[in-house]
C-alpha cells in the first residue's frame, strides 16, 4: 500500500486518463450515473480520483465514475490524488481496499478478479492464500470471499447471463447473484450428500432457472429445501427416497421444489422441529414455578395445552 505523503493532488487533464483494466468494477448502470453527472454538472467533483502516473498519461484506481461524468459534461480537468505506478498486486489491492470503505461492487465483478488476486497473492506469500490473508489483503469479509468463489466456479455462459442482469436497473433484475448463490450452495450438498444424482450440473442449473423464470419455483429461498432432501438421512428418510424425487426434480420442468420436498422429508423436518421445541419448553417449564407466571403468560399456556391435547388425541 501506499505511504499518504507519496499522494500529490493535481488538477488531470480528462483526456489524458484511461480506465483501469484491472478494476474489478464492470457494471455501470444508466440510471446511476445519470443521477451522479446531474450532481456534477450542479456541483463539480467534490471528492477526487485517484489514479497513478504511467509515462505522460494516468490510469485510474477509483473515481471511473466520475471520471466518465466529466467526460460527458466535456470538463477540461478533474482533481485527483497522484501517486506511482504501483505493480500488479498493488494495483488490485488497491482498488479492492478503497471499495471496501464504501460501497460493495457486485460480486460477480469482485468474483472475476479474485483468481489474479489469489495468483498474485500465491507467488508473493510463496503459497496459496488462505481464506483469512485473502480478507487480510482485500478488504473484503471472508463471509463475501465464499459467496465469491461460488461464483467464481461457474461456467462461462451462467456468469455472462448474471451480468446482462447487473447491467439491468436493479428493479429489473430477476436472475441475481443470490439466486446462483443459493442455487450452487444447494447442488454442492446434493453433490456431497448423493453423488451420481446430478449428472450433467449445467443441464440442472439451466432447468432450475427455467423453472424460476416460469414461477414453478417462485423463491430463491426454495432452493435451500433441495438441500434439505438431500440431507434426508439427517431427519430419519433414507437416501434412496430423496434420490427419487431429486432426479424427478432435476429432470422434469413442471416438477416444483415445493412438491419434491413434500413427498420427501416435509413430514420428518415439521416432526424434527416439534420435538426440538417441546424438548426446549420441557426444560424451561422446569425451572419455573407457578407465581413466575403472569396473566398475559398463562393465558397463552392454556391456550398451547388445548393445541397439545388436540394433537396428542389425534
């Protein structure tokens, strides 16, 4: 990182600076920028970029967007902090630690850059970067690393169809980054829990996303439920009943999550859960006495005994 004093302020000619190709950030909306030049034409540039000197020109490290404002609003020059050509991993890191101060770039974009990072970082440390000195060097959680490298193992086609999505006004997006998210952390346990059971995983992903743009799965939160049949045997349901109705699921477009899960583990889980939390009011109703209890309180213990004598009878 750079020392503060090797900062200069200057005022840039606008033309004589170019993006950075190795800024993460790769999505631009209309909309936004059109709402931060409306607030450059009425008030300048209030907060400088920050680009580094390469020969007679300057490439930038933060400020793209205000940069391509001037350049639209035909500004001369723009203020921005000077510094010196850092080398590859300097230049990453840089643009990495400034956007983790303020806004996160879309994930997708800070997915696309993580592999040179984690290169760069690889033959800098003398091995692969842990999860920790990648956050260390980054900026970023390491809760947002793992959501990451989710992304980051996609194939090709399913991260450029997220990005004509980012590229979208956010109203308008439907197939997001936490759609594959949940959608790749469900099919990694299928994976673990029922291997064999996912034959070709593009062919699953493209179906599943079908079915979302249908409405036969109506929630990303769905898909968490395929992670669940496949952890059947944790809730008593053998391997062999989810491996049934994940391969319908994963072969037949009008087949819902919502359908698989209820044909499946649905009854085991309700069963799994009520056990959980009888077993949790068993041991507080021991430790209380009758005078801990107030009106409000024993008013809804009776009501709770007359659930638990319907369903016991039952």
């Amino acid at each position: 990182m750079s020392d503060a004093s090797e900062f200069k302020l200057e005022q840039v000619s606008v033309d004589k600076i170019s993006p950075n190709k190795d800024n993460p950030r790769i999505v631009f909306r209309p909309g936004e920028l059109e709402e931060l030049l409306e607030s450059i034409r009425i008030h300048g540039i209030q907060v400088p970029i920050s680009v580094y000197k390469d020969g007679g020109s300057y490439v930038l490290i933060d400020g793209e967007r205000r940069w391509r404002c001037s350049l639209k609003l035909n500004k001369k020059s723009i203020p921005a902090l000077v510094q010196k050509k850092p080398d590859a991993l300097g230049n990453l890191l840089l643009m990495f630690n400034i956007h983790s101060l303020r806004e996160q770039w879309d994930l997708l974009t800070i997915a696309l850059k993580l592999p040179a990072v984690i290169s760069l970082l690889k033959k800098k440390l003398g091995d692969v970067p842990s999860e920790k000195e990648i956050s260390e060097q980054t900026g970023l959680a390491r809760s947002v690393i793992r959501r990451c490298k989710l992304l980051m193992e996609l194939p090709d086609e399913f991260q450029k169809e997220i990005l004509t999505e980012l590229n979208k006004p956010k109203g308008q997006q439907r197939i997001t980054e936490d759609f594959f998210i949940e959608l790749e952390r469900s099919l990694k346990t299928v994976e673990r829990a029922i291997p064999g059971v996912i034959p070709d995983k593009s062919k699953v992903r493209r179906l599943l996303i079908d079915k979302y743009k249908a409405g036969v799965v109506t929630s990303k939160l769905q898909l968490r439920k395929i992670a669940k049949i496949a952890r059947s045997e944790n809730v008593g349901v053998s391997k062999e009943t989810a491996e049934v109705e994940l391969t319908k699921l994963f072969a037949d477009a009008s087949y819902s999550i919502d359908d698989a899960y209820e044909k499946s583990v649905a009854q085991a889980y309700t069963d799994r859960d009520v056990l959980t939390v009888t077993t949790s009011l068993i041991k507080s109703f021991k430790e209380l006495e009758p005078d801990d209890i107030d009106d409000e309180a024993r008013t809804a213990l009776i009501e709770l005994r007359g659930q638990i004598d319907r369903l016991v009878e039952e």
